[in-house]
C-alpha cells in the first residue's frame, strides 16, 4: 500500500466535475454501482475478520493480475484518518457506510477517480464507475468490463434463479444501481420540484441528495437512481432511468426558460445576490454555499457571468466541504472557523476564475 | 418664477454629501435652521391667502434688492408637481411639513444648495444653510450674515424678553435648529447606540433619523441638533452641540478599531455582503439599500474598498430615494418596479465607479 495517496487527489481537479459531458448544464454526473460477493466467503456483516482479510486479499489479488487499470491507488482504509475518510467520501468516491465501517475495508480507486471498488461495504465488493454528464451508456461499459474482468478470477456468488446474491434483498438480481446526480434549481424556483419527486417515486425510481440516502438536497442537487434490481436486464434499467431523466431535464429547461420569460428580475436578483455573498462575504455557512453556488452555476449555464468559469463553480461544490476545507487549512479546525476559511477559499476561487 | 428649477438639480450632484469636509467619515453634513416672522403680518398658521402673499412677496423682494445671493431659484410651491417636492425633501432643502404643505408657499435656494429660505412653512421665514462635515461654525457665518442682511430690510417679529418670535414656543428666543448628520454604524454594531442616544437626550439636545422627525435612523445615520432655543446665544447653542458631536464622533471611532481588532470576520464579513447586494442585486427595497450603504460607507471609511469612491456611496443615500428614483426614470414608477430599478442604478453607479 502506498502513502497516503488522497492527498494526491489534490493535485488535480475532481474529473466527474472538472470535464464536460452531454447535457452537463443540468446532469452533473452519472454514476453506476455494482454490489457482487465471493461466493467461498461469508458475507462481510457476518465474516470473521479472517474471512474480511481473505476477501480483501483476494479481490487486490484479482485487480492486480487483470491489469484491469493502468494507474489506480489501493488504500487500507483502517490506516486513513477520519478527515482522509472524509475526503473521499466528499469526492463521492466512498459511501457513507464504508466511511463508518474503517476496519477490515479497503479501497481501490483509479488516478482519474473514473473507477473504485469499496472492499467489505455491506458487500465483498461494490464497485462503481463515474462520468461528468448524462452518459450512462458509457459508465455501463466501464463497468459491465471490469465487471467481466474481475469475475473471470473471482466466484461471484450466483443464483440461476436470483442473480446475483447480496447483503441486502434490495440489491440481489443485478446487483446495479444507476444514478444521474442533476442540478434542478430551475424546478425548485418554480416549486414544482416536488411533484417531480413525487412522479418519479412512482415510478419506482429514487430521488436523494448529493450525499446518497438520508441527505437533502443541498444546493439544489438530486440524485435519481433505480430502485429495484430484480426481474429487468442492466441495459432496460439503465434506459428506463435515462429516459426519465431526460424527461426531468425537459421540465428543468421549460422552468428556466419560463422564469427567464416571467420572472427574469426576480431569476436575475436571486443569481445575483448569490454570486455578491460568494464573491464578498467573509463569513459563510455551508449550507448557504451550497445554494449560492446552486445560484451562481444557473446564471453561468444561462450566461449571465461571462467571466466566471462553470468547472471552477462545479468543483466549489465538493472543495466547499468540511473534509476538503481541512486538507487545504492543513489541519483540524472548527466549523466557525471554516465557515471563514470557506469564504476565504471560494472569494479566492472566483476572483482567479475572473481573471482568466 | 422660472421654469421647473428642480430639474436643474440633476445637472450636478448633492453638495453636502459630494463635498468633503473635517471629520467627513462620521459627519455627513452640518446644518443650521433659523425662524423668522414678519411683525406686520400674522403668523402663517393664522394668516388669510393675502397675508401670505404678502409675506411672500416681501421676502422675494428683500432677496432679490439685497443680492444676498449669486446664484438662485424663486420656487413657487404650488406650481410644483408632488415628485418635484418629493425631490427637493429628499435633498434636505424643505421640511415634510413644507412638503405637505404646497399652497402659498414659496421656496428660495441658491443654485448650489447651500442655502435655501422656505417661506411661510411654520413661520413666515426658516433658513438654512447647509455644509458637508463637520462645519458648524462657517455654517454659523453663513447663515448669520444671510439673516443680518435680511434684517435690514425685513421688520422681523423681535421681543426684547423674548427674543425672536416664533410659531411654535419650542422655537422662540434665538429660532436656531443647528443639527449635524452623523453615520454610526461602529455603534450601531457594537449595541451602543441606544446609550449614547440616551446620554445625548439627557444633555438636552435631540436625536432623529435621516428625514427629520419621526424618521427612523434608517441607514445608521443619525441627526444631533439643539432642542433649546432660549437661554443661551446661538454660538453657546453651537458650541454645545459641537462639543458633544465630537464626544460623539470619537465614541464611533473607539467602536469602529474595536470591531477591526475583536471581530474582524465579523466586520468585514458585513462590509463584504452588503457591497455584494449592492453591485449585484437585481430587487433592492429602500431600507435594505440605505442599511447596505451604511455598510459600505463604513467599508470605504475604513479602506476595504479602494476602488469606490466614497462621495459615489454619499450621493446614494439620496439618490435611491423614491422622488430622486422617478425623476431618474422620467416618470411615475410603482414601489415594486422601483425596486428593481434602484437596484438598475447602483449597480450602475458602483460599476462606473470601480472603473475610474
């Protein structure tokens, strides 16, 4: 295992933000899970710690002999401090779950932060692949490989009748979970956000916040995944979730373009008050970042701030949080100071982005 | 009477707050008014349609004979619309009760707005003169020899007890308003300011917001002026007062370096925000306009912002007004509309004065 290589993360900018993508105005990433265990070893909630090392040691085992990624990083994730953990988690390239979990868990990821693998989550292993934009298609093909790849070393545990086994019934068949994160604040000014939610819900489809389960929808971010992973294909779960997120991003469109016809000095007010408390506050809160920032990336999309450039916004929105604020400090410190030192960094951010 | 004068007063800006003048961070402005009547006529309140007319008239005369002025406008109030009058509160140059009050009244103010006579409000005569910062005593001389002058043509009511004899008892004696327009923002911020009103009423001398009586101290600007007018000469009246601005001016000062070295995020973190509503809001109401000019004032005072030029800001606390506002706009603009056209103009203002 190397040192500490989330600090190299730093070096570089978060690709699933940083790049473009198709319709990346509004869908900000799309990200594809897969949950697979050995079929030889208990399940990681019921393994002994033995078990936990041999599943560990198998899947490294299996990554290293495929070659499957030409530069990637493995990280025990019991040697990583809690704010490391929490780095990771921000960059979206753990789960909650695993950022809690720590012992007898590892993590491989690759340099481009396109591909990880979480080891001992609630399963042996979940992988997942990530792309700024709506593009779906391609996720699934990096994952559907390194899926195929591993396999060819690892017994996946498999039922004929059931698929793919896991921890949770909820997972079991495919194993999948599709999510597109989008930028809504469109349908939020409306307030037709909600029954959006609501027809996507009934759909059987899950809408959540930039955090996965359990997190609001901070800064106006949703994301919309399958639910159910039983009784279609990979491909028909992954089209369907397109479809409707096409739909939704139709609905956002028709709510910017009818605010901008209707509403425009209150649409232009709210942008612009957003952007004067980034660019000039000294004192400021995450939440009210999160939605500044939710502000200012619509007034970008929609031209209002020629000067400002929509990856320096995109990336405020992970490098904004408490995790990340730490790394750059240096150190530990406490949330009334990050709330100074956030608005140091993001002044900072946009008055470089200006001059560009 | 010439044609509407008070368009004229777009041509140039604000004297008293465009000037500089000693103690100009904290004294906005120093102003004197003095009441006079006529011995031969009744008073105003009292008088029939001739009787003041023929104040008017006498009043007129005595100006224009005695060429106490270069440069001047005759105003008959009547003739002008509610927004001309509104206008010309907004610039201190009448009182609300002369604003209200419109029929046979008339208005003399020279072409700089230093000085102006209202004719027939309260009292048949109310002079002032008005200079930016601290400047009581040439304030003083100027309105002394513009009464003395007028005193040798005008027989004005004098008692030898009493002294000059006035509408209101609260007037008679020397007839003197000297008030001076402070910006309080460090006490404001440091929850003083209900003390040191408190302090100064106990001394005898009156505290009130920007429009006189009644306002409220929107904008942290606040009016000291004398509330006795008999048992001291006028000089000891200015002495006095000028006494306790000071006291007054150097209590805001101690305030101010207290906030830059005790709660300096906090400070700036204020400064900062309100410059941000100012340059990029789209909607500003008037209060929340006057508090974030305050704000910025302060920021300027203070050096923050090298590039706003500090009579720009002044300027604005008057030019945000609503009758200011709608000559601007060239016609009659409702509340919610002037919003956003308030908000048009200072984001206009701060971006042209960046540039210079």
């Amino acid at each position: 295992m190397q040192d500490n290589p989330v600090n190299k993360l730093f070096e570089k900018r978060v690709s699933w933000l940083a790049d473009s993508g198709p319709e990346d105005d509004i869908a900000i990433s799309s990200r594809i899970r897969l949950a697979r265990n050995l079929c030889d070893l208990p399940f990681p909630s019921n393994a002994s710690t033995e078990h936990l090392d041999s599943s560990t040691a198998a899947v490294l085992l299996a990554v290293e002999k495929l070659k499957i990624f030409k530069k990637f990083y493995e990280i025990d994730m019991s040697k990583l401090s809690a704010l490391d953990r929490q780095v990771l988690l921000e960059r979206r390239l753990i789960s909650r779950e695993f950022y809690a979990k720590k012992q007898n868990t590892a993590l491989i990821m690759t340099d481009d932060e396109i591909c990880a693998i979480m080891i001992n989550e609630e399963d042996h292993l979940r992988m997942q692949a990530i792309l700024s934009g709506l593009r779906l298609g391609e996720v699934w093909k990096i994952i559907d490989r390194m899926d195929d790849r591993l396999s060819t070393e690892l017994p996946f545990a498999f039922d004929v009748n059931l698929g793919y086994l896991t921890s949770c019934p909820t997972n079991v068949g495919t194993g999948i979970r599709a999510s597109v994160m989008l930028h809504l604040p469109g349908l939020v000014l409306c307030e037709q956000i909600n029954a959006v939610i609501q027809a996507v819900n009934k759909l059987g489809l899950a809408v959540r916040g930039i955090f996965g389960e359990g997190t609001e929808s901070l800064g106006n971010l949703f994301q919309i995944s399958n639910q159910s992973t039983l009784g279609e294909t990979e491909v028909q779960i992954i089209d369907r979730l397109e479809s409707v997120i096409r739909q939704i991003i139709n609905h956002e469109k028709n709510s910017r373009q009818k605010l901008l016809h209707n509403r425009r000095e209150f649409l232009m007010n709210h942008i612009g008050r957003a952007f004067g408390i980034l660019r000039h506050s000294y004192i400021v809160s995450s939440e009210e970042t999160l939605n500044s920032l939710s502000a200012l990336r619509l007034g970008v999309d929609m031209g209002m701030f020629s000067s400002v450039d929509i990856h320096t916004v995109n990336e405020l929105f992970v490098t904004v949080q408490p995790g990340h604020l730490q790394k750059y400090a240096g150190k530990e410190i406490d949330p009334s100071e990050r709330d100074i030192f956030r608005a140091t960094l993001i002044r900072e951010r946009l008055k470089s982005s200006e001059k560009k």
